[in-house]
C-alpha cells in the first residue's frame, strides 16, 4: 500500500512541476533573460538582472513549499489503513520529493558538519507534521474583491478574482510596493525612473493577456450583455489593477502601457486557448510579448499622446476581438464554418 501511494504522489509531483514550465515564456523571465544576455555581452557580471530573479525566486518559493500529501483528499486520506508509523514514513517520504528540500540539504551540506542539526530539525518537523491534522477551511482571496452590480460588474469581478490567484500579478505589486517605497523614502529619487518602475509593472502583468481562458465560456451565452462587452470588462479589469499598482508610479504611463499590451495580446487571447494555472506563472508567445515590450515601451516613454495611440489602438481590438467572439458565441468559428 505505502508503495503505491508513493508512486502515486511522484505522479502527481512531476505533474505539479510540470505546471511551472510556462515561466520560460512568461515576458517578465524574458525580460530578465534580456538583461543576463546583455550583461554577458558586454562581459561584465548580470547584476542588474539579480533583484528580479531574487522576487522571482521568493514567489515560487510559496507553491513550491507546499506539501505533496495536501494534494491528496483529506476524506481519502481516512480511508487509507496505514497505521501511526507507516503515516509517518509516508510524511517523510513526501517531504522528500519536495524540491525545494533537494536545494535547502544541497546548501546544508556544502556547510559540512554543520549541516546536521538542519537536517535532523527537518525530519523532526516532518515526523510532528505527519501526527498534527490537516488545516481545515482554507482562505480563499478571491473573496477580497467584492461583487459587482450588473452582468458587467459579474465579469469584471471574475476577472479581478482570477488576477489575484496567479503568481504575475503578486510579482507586479512587490514591484509597485518597492518603487513606492523608494520614491517616498529617497529624497533623491529621479523622477525619469517612475515611468520606467511603471513599464516594470505592466511586464509583470502583460502575460496574463494573452490567455483568453474562458473567454467563450458558456455563461457568456447566458448573459444578456452583448460579446463586445464581455471583451471590454476583462479588458477593464486589467486596466484597473494595472492603474491601481502604478497610481504611485507614473498611471499614465502604467495604463499606456496596458492598454498596448492588451492590444498586442489579442490575436493569442483568441486563438491561441493559452492554459493558466493557479499560483503559478503564466505563460505565453513569445513573438507577441516582444511586440508587447516593445509597443508598450513604446507608448509609455511618449507621455499623454502615447497613452492616446495606445488607446486607439486598444479600442479597436476591443472592437475586433467582440466581433470574433461573438461567432464564436452563435456557434460559428471566424472563419465562417460552424464549431462542433
């Protein structure tokens, strides 16, 4: 029995470190990844690029961290008869197919001798978690963002509640979080770098557009609003988070710079069908989130007439992306043949 619960949860493990793959893909990686090349280039050490890794790395260290046997049913764990000592083995073995216990014994040991009180104060805190019960009522986050009236208000809150469970998002507000720190605290702080802390925040965000994860779901054929709508609340939802995080930054190069994203990750937002995870990295294109870095820079750096282009441009994908969903809606794809 302990053996096949084992293979098991190594099944479900690589399954779960599977889901962290679309981080090579996600534009804020690719951005850092630009950095190290740069830096490389120029044969000098990648230091610029080591506080986003640094978030990077604290962001994922929360999912990764988690223990395989929560993944398992708390019901099914009942019904399995394993008595105390084969529980504990099994909460040991578990905690070894943690990744992050390979990194944290592979610094321990570079230590030496002294690694092994660490060692031994892991296995001591696996053998107290095997006998303590599982956590009950988890808090779920999205319940932070209230319900708003009408059918609109009902998407856009469901877009702000799916934003808040990916990883992309925590990174653009620990962005916005230390460049408003910064701009309070240093009395020095050069204002030409807020746009640039703002156009940080929208990479961080940008990857995001491109899903369009239950965009033609089947509630939006229930819904008495019109598919142009639907388009625009998702669209307004970002904005909105985009806006909040760089209100302290440069908004109006934060919100150009959404709405050129939005733009440039319309095509793969439609066509594409890009999966998102929760707590996890999204992934994306790479073509269009070099067009979205590029574009957005674009308009960010050119002020008030930059955000005005980018809003043109933005609406007219709002105008394209509605008319597209809307055959998709009536049970005809773009190109004019009916869906199966």
């Amino acid at each position: 029995m302990p053996g096949a619960i084992l293979r098991a949860l190594g099944k479900a493990v690589r399954r779960d470190l599977a889901g962290y793959g679309p981080i090579r893909t996600n534009n804020f990686f690719l951005f850092v990844v630009l950095l190290m090349a740069g830096a490389a280039g120029s044969g000098v050490a990648p230091v610029s690029a080591y506080p986003f890794l640094a978030l990077l790395a604290l962001l994922l260290f929360f999912p990764i961290a988690s223990d395989p046997l929560e993944k398992i049913p708390r019901v099914r764990m009942g019904l399995w008869p394993l008595a105390g000592g084969a529980r504990v083995a099994l909460r040991i073995a578990a905690l070894g197919m943690n990744p992050l216990l390979w990194i944290v014994v592979a610094a321990l040991l570079h230590e030496g001798r002294g690694a092994a009180v660490p060692v031994c104060g892991l296995l001591g805190a696996a053998i107290v978690r095997a006998q303590v019960p599982r956590m009950s009522g988890h808090a779920a986050i999205g319940r932070v963002v209230p319900a708003l009236p009408g059918a609109v208000g009902i998407l856009m809150s469901a877009q702000l509640r799916g934003m808040l469970t990916v990883l992309d998002t925590w990174l653009a507000a620990a962005i916005a979080v230390i460049g408003a720190a910064w701009r309070i605290a240093a009395r020095d702080a050069d204002p030409a770098a807020m746009p640039v802390l703002a156009m940080l925040v929208g990479i961080a965000l940008s990857t995001q557009t491109q899903s369009g994860a239950g965009l033609d779901a089947t509630r939006h054929r229930l819904l008495p609003v019109r598919a142009w709508r639907v388009v625009l609340a998702r669209d307004a939802a970002y904005l909105l988070v985009q806006a909040a995080l760089t209100a302290a930054l440069d908004p109006v190069a934060g919100v150009a710079f959404g709405m050129a994203a939005i733009a440039a990750g319309r095509y793969p937002a439609l066509y594409t069908r890009l999966e998102v995870r929760r707590w996890r990295f999204t992934g994306g294109r790479v073509l269009f989130g070099v067009l979205q870095m590029a574009g957005g820079a674009a308009v960010a750096f050119a002020g008030a007439k930059g955000a005005g282009i980018a809003a043109a441009v933005w609406l007219a994908t709002v105008w394209w992306g509605g008319s597209v969903l809307a055959q998709r809606l009536r049970g005809i794809d773009a190109g004019g043949a009916p869906r199966r």
